[in-house]
C-alpha cells in the first residue's frame, strides 16, 4: 500500500508539472512556434521550430545561450534570430558534410 500511494504521489506530481507548459514565456513560445524551412542535413524536408534549430547539435551553447538572452532582452527580434540561427545550422551543416 505504501509503494502504491507514493506511486500515486509521483503520478500526481507529474501531472502538476504538465501544467507548466502554458504558463511559458511569449519569447519562448514564439520561438517553438515559428517554423524554419532549412533544406540541410536531417532537417532537409522538414519545417522545423526556431526553438528545436536552437538546440540542436549545430548550434554551439555559448550561440545558443547569447541568442536566447539578446533576444529576451528584446535586443534582438524573431527575423534576426531566425536568420541567425538559420545561417548558423546551413554553415555547420555544409562544413559537416
């Protein structure tokens, strides 16, 4: 009885967590939803969020976490970082193939 109540409390304390979500900043939810159409690498043919182009392997941290804070700030709009980090993910990618 013990394990199944503190399964329950774990269950419960997940379901709390999915209630975040909503409550996300606008800059981040602009961010996962704009779409970038980047015909490179695996996102040839796929239209993929800035947010996902932020964190992918192309995209260095330290890039990745000035971007992000420039762009919070306010100091940076969404069509500056969307050419940004799309230039970033075509170069990499180029130089990776």
């Amino acid at each position: 009885i013990t394990v199944k109540s503190s399964n329950q409390d774990t269950v419960t304390a997940a379901g709390e967590e999915g209630d975040d979500p909503p409550k996300e900043e606008p800059w981040e939810t602009a961010l996962k939803t704009t779409v970038v159409d980047i015909e490179v690498g695996e996102f040839r043919g796929h239209k993929v969020s800035l947010w996902d182009l932020l964190h992918c392997h192309y995209i260095p941290e330290e890039n990745r976490k000035e971007l992000l804070e420039l762009y919070e700030a306010g100091e940076l709009t969404l069509e500056q970082v969307k050419t940004v980090v799309s230039t970033i993910v075509t170069r990499a990618a180029a130089a990776a193939a």
